[in-house]
C-alpha cells in the first residue's frame, strides 16, 4: 500500500500567469529566482519512507510545480 501523508491548505492570491511557463523546466526559467518550498509531504509505504514530494512556487512568475524525490532503500 502507497499513501502521501499530507494536505495542501496553501492559498494563493493574485492572477495566475502559469500559462507561459507550461511545459519549461524551472530552473532554466526567470522563475527560479523567486522560488520557495510551501508544502513538502513524505511518500511511505506503510511505516517505510519512500520519499517525498514538494510543492514549489515562484513569486514572481506567480506558477507552482511539484517534486518528487526517491530515498536509496
């Protein structure tokens, strides 16, 4: 059994401009200067880590991607 522990609850105000970067990797974006971590969630299968996955969002591009990261077993 796979579960992702965790809720968003992240709110965002303004107008979204996500459009233009659709499809762009963020690091080869203006986009990355303005980035920050606003929800991290661990991947477990039951009480193992398997990882964990992450919410990301730019300020300045006003865009969200995700993350996932895989723990060497």
């Amino acid at each position: 059994m796979l579960a992702i522990v965790g809720g968003t609850g992240v709110g965002f105000a303004g107008t979204a401009s996500a459009l233009t970067y659709d499809g762009v990797a963020p690091a080869s974006s203006s986009c990355w200067a303005s980035r920050a971590v606003v929800k991290t969630a661990n991947i477990m299968a039951g009480t193992t880590q398997l990882g964990y996955i992450q919410l990301w969002y730019s300020s300045s591009c006003r865009t969200t991607w995700g993350r996932v990261v895989t723990l060497n077993a």
